[in-house]
C-alpha cells in the first residue's frame, strides 16, 4: 500500500515550482482560448454601443430626459452646456417658446423687410376642384367639306396664321354650279317681273292722271298733246276715244236743242239724239271705271309677282347657302363666280363649280386633313381652324359640394396650372351647368380665360378655386408673411431694436392675399410681411449651429 504524503510534512523530495501567468495562459486547452476571445468581443460590443447611445441615441440634452447627475462624465457635461446656450438665446411666452433673430439696420434694408399689421378683414373660404383647359367652342371649327367633290387647290399649311376670309381650300362640285345656276334664273325671272311691274304703275298712275284731267272737260288736242309719250296702253284707245265721242255728241246735242226751238227738227230726231248723248256718257264712264279697276289690279298683280319672285330667289339663296355652308355672312363668295376664273372665259363651268373655302375668324390652322386633287364626301373634316387667345376653363363640382358653393356667371375665379412657370390666373364665369352629369355626379362650371401671349395650352390640367360660403370678417394677416417648417405655421413680430419674435400661429381660410389666424397673434401686432423667409433662413441657421455643436463629440482630455 502507498505511503501517502502529506502537502506540508517535509520530505527529501522537491516541490515543483509555481508556474507564471504566462505558463498558465499558454497551457490551457483550445476550448478555453476560444472562450476568452468571445467574452472580448462582446465587451467590445457593449462598449461601442454605450459610446452610440451616450452621444447618437441618447435623450435631448435640453429635454426633461437629460441626466443632471454627474455620472453622465464629459459628454453629458458638454451636452447640458449646448442646451443651456440654446435656452439662453430664446425667451418663454405664454404661447410657448418664441425664438428671435436679430438684424441690424443694414441688414434688414438688404433682406427687404416691410410690416403689415394683423388686423380684421373680410375673407371667404374657398374650396379646390379639379379641371382642364379647353379650346373656346366659339373660337374653334371643325372645317368639313359641305359638298361631294374635287379639291381642286389647298392655300392653308397647319400652324399657318390666317384671320377672317383667308382662302383655306377650292373644291369643285356640280351641286355648287347647279345651285349657283338656279339662283341666277330666279334673279333674272325677278328682273322681267320688276319691268312688268313698272309698266303696269306707270300705265296705273297714268290712267289716273288721264281720269282726272277728264273731270274739268278739256278739249280733246289738250288731252292727246298732255298725254303724249306716256303709258297708257290699251286704256289710250278706250278712254280718249269715248271722251272724243262724248265731245261731238255734246256738240250735235246742242245743236238740236237750237233747232228744235226754231221748229226744224222734229221730236223724234231731237229725242233721238238725246239718247245719244246719254249712251255716249255712259260708253265714257263705263271704260273709265273699267280703265281704273284693271290698272289697280294689274299693278297689284304685278307687285305680287315681284314679291313672289324675290322670295324664290331668297329661297334659291338659302339653299345655296345651306349647300356650301357658308360662315361668312356674306353671298358674294356663295352666289357669283370665283375671282380666279373671269366670266366668259372658256373656264366659266369650272368656276361657277367651285366653292372657295374660307376662314370665319382670326386664329392658326391646328391641322389640315386634305391635299390637292383628293376626292371629298360632305362632311368629311378638311381643317381644324381655332383662335387660342382665350381658353375655356372646365371644371367639375361634385354634388355635395355644389350647394355650398357661390358662383354666378360673370364672377371672377382664380385659376392654378401647374404645369406652367406662371401657373396664377383669373379667368370669368362663362357658364354653369343646369343639371348633374350623371357619370361623374358634378356639376360642370366653364369660365373664360384670356390666353393673349398663348401661355397656356388646351388640355392642360389646372385647379381652380370657388368660393365658398359667406364673407366672415375675421383676423388675417398677408399671406407673404406666413412662413412653414416641419408642419408649423409662424410669423416674424417686430419688437423693436432689430429684434423680430417667432410666433406660432394656426390659421384658417385663405384668400389671395391675406389669411386668417385662428390662434397665436392679437389685433395690431406687426408682423414681417416682406423679407419673412430671410428671417426664417437665419432662424433655421442657428437652429443648425447649435444642434451641431451639441451633438459633437468632446475633445480629448
């Protein structure tokens, strides 16, 4: 059995010696190396984290969260510093804080500061809805051909500028010559009816005038040499001749009333010629009313043949007109020949056939659709002709908001588009809808908008603003003098000595230019109307700065 040796009892054999740190370290297993080195990383980790939260993640040296011990060492020393020094640069309100930025004299003369007061104005809300400008449907036309044909020439090039009876195109058609050629028969039945009709007032007034030199009984040369070289037609024999009649039984009856007295004649033959007398006057009187009554009714009847006449050749006209589709309001182009072809000459048929097409206002050629010698059908489009110095606004109001809506026509609205550089604009009430659109549940509003330097272009996409409601009178201030940042509405008050404070403000409806403050200024208070955004600018500079120097890390020790 071994002897067992006690650690401390002496004995002749050696003690082995202690090892190093050293000779421990080197001496462990690989499983204890590999555990060493994860216990260092992860002090590494939480070190480099501690150092993050301390000066990225950590609370805002200024807010309530900050430590105010001593533990937080350098850093949080450092930190409370940059938060004392931002404090000490703004001033508490009972509105909450309200920082201020100073500028001398010179300074704000470069930044253009100028102040407005907040006072009590008249404003109204308005509401926004969507549109789209449109070519003015006064000012654009779809330029079809009115007739089956040739096109014979085309004058227009698109984009070409033209104003009112600028040729766009010549087409050719047998309906135009024969219609031209029915009017023209009409025009010369007119004229043949015309000369009847004066011939029959000329005999008319003639016979009346004969008539009444009759009732003073002048002698019958007077009457031939009075009468002579007028019209009097078969009426000259009827009426002169009776009246001559007349003259000599007169003359036969005064005789025999003499010779009867002496006892010559005898009572037959004195009755005889009495009766002849008689029979003569009556002949006279009788072709007298007759001449009176036919030359009123020839006169009248011709008249009425004019009439008739006249209206067959508006009719004719009209026809023409409504063939050709003329927009000009004037027949010359419609009814005569066209200039290009001389009357007379070998191509008369060509031209009385031809139809010049025409501009009826001032404006561009947007698009041609034909080119020479192409055959046309009636209403086939030609040309689209249009005049972009005013542009219809269309928009739309949806149902529910139409009855809070106040527009008339006549009523200035302002206009946004977008897509311009100068997107401001007012345009005039045209028209509102009379009923509700039934796909899109709105009412649509166009308004007139003056294009004169052709900025904007149809079909664009625009807002337009209505207004909305009564006038309130309420407290506002410009508009320029509303500055934003991060979702926060303030202004700039003066307070004198180069010293402007930053009010927080909440505002309420807006118009274009002024805008109501709901909470946040009093009554009279000078706000920053112009040079608002330069404050603002070394307002957020400072902000910057400051934020800067209390997230830098502290200088080494």
């Amino acid at each position: 059995m071994s002897a067992i040796h006690s650690p401390d009892s002496s004995s002749s054999s050696v003690r082995p010696p202690i090892p190093s740190a050293v000779h421990r370290v080197a001496g462990l297993p690989a499983s204890r190396w590999g555990g060493l080195i994860t216990v260092a990383f992860l002090l590494a980790g939480v070190a480099a984290w501690g150092w993050l939260a301390t000066h990225h993640l950590g609370p805002d040296p200024g807010s309530d969260l900050a430590p105010h011990s001593g533990a937080v060492g350098v850093h949080g020393a450092s930190a409370q510093k940059n938060a004392d020094d931002r404090k000490s640069s703004s001033e508490v309100g009972s509105g909450g804080t309200s920082e201020i930025v100073t500028l001398a004299n010179t300074a704000q003369a470069a930044a253009g500061i100028s102040l407005s007061p907040a006072e009590i104005r008249p404003l109204r809300q308005h509401i926004t809805v969507p549109g789209r400008l449109d070519y003015n449907a006064r000012q654009r036309l779809d330029y079809a051909s009115p007739v089956d044909g040739i096109v014979s020439r085309v004058f227009a090039q698109v984009r070409q500028k033209v104003v009112k009876g600028d040729s766009l195109a010549e087409v050719s058609s047998p309906e135009i010559g024969m219609a031209r050629d029915e009017v023209r028969k009409r025009e010369d039945n007119r004229e043949i009816e015309k000369k009847a009709t004066d011939w029959a007032i000329a005999i008319a007034d003639n016979v009346e005038d004969l008539l009444g030199m009759l009732d003073s009984h002048p002698p019958v040369e007077q009457v031939e040499q009075e009468f002579k070289g007028r019209l009097l037609g078969v009426y000259r024999e009827k009426i002169i001749s009776g009246y001559s009649r007349l003259l000599y039984v007169e003359k036969i009856s005064a005789s025999t009333q003499q010779l009867s007295q002496g006892g010559v004649l005898s009572g037959r033959i004195v009755d005889e010629r009495i009766s002849n007398l008689e029979v003569a006057k009556a002949n006279l009187l009788a072709a007298c009313e007759e001449a009176k009554f036919l030359t009123q009714q020839d006169r009248n009847r011709a008249q009425a043949a004019v009439e008739q006449a006249d209206r067959l050749v508006r009719i004719s006209q009209e026809h023409l007109r409504m063939l050709v589709g003329s927009r000009l309001g004037d027949d010359s182009e419609v009814i005569v020949m066209s200039e290009e072809s001389p009357s007379g000459s070998a191509g008369e048929k060509q031209a009385i056939s031809s139809l010049i097409l025409r501009t009826p206002f001032d404006g561009l050629v947007e698009d041609v659709f034909v080119v020479r010698g192409e055959r046309v059908q009636a209403g086939q489009k030609l040309f689209v002709v249009a005049d972009t110095a005013t542009l219809w606004v269309r928009a739309q109001i949806h149902e529910r908001q139409w009855t809070a809506v106040e527009v008339a026509v006549g009523q200035t609205i302002r206009v946004s588009a977008p897509g311009v550089d100068v997107h401001e604009a007012t345009a005039c009430v045209n028209h509102v809808g009379a009923i509700v659109e039934s796909d899109s549940r709105s009412v649509p509003l166009v308004a007139e908008l003056a294009n004169d330097d052709a900025h904007y272009k149809p079909g664009m996409f625009v807002w337009v603003d209505l207004p909305q409601g009564k006038v309130r009178e309420v407290l506002s201030v410009p508009v320029s003098a509303v500055m934003r940042h991060e979702g926060n509405a303030f202004v700039f008050v003066a307070e004198g000595d180069g010293r402007f404070r930053r009010y927080n403000i909440e505002t309420g409806i807006e118009s274009d230019d002024f805008i109501e403050v709901l909470r946040g200024l009093k009554p009279q208070q000078q706000v920053v109307s112009s040079g608002a955004f330069i404050l603002k600018s070394e307002l957020l500079l400072e902000g910057d700065e400051e934020t800067a120097g209390a997230q830098s890390p502290p200088s080494a020790s």
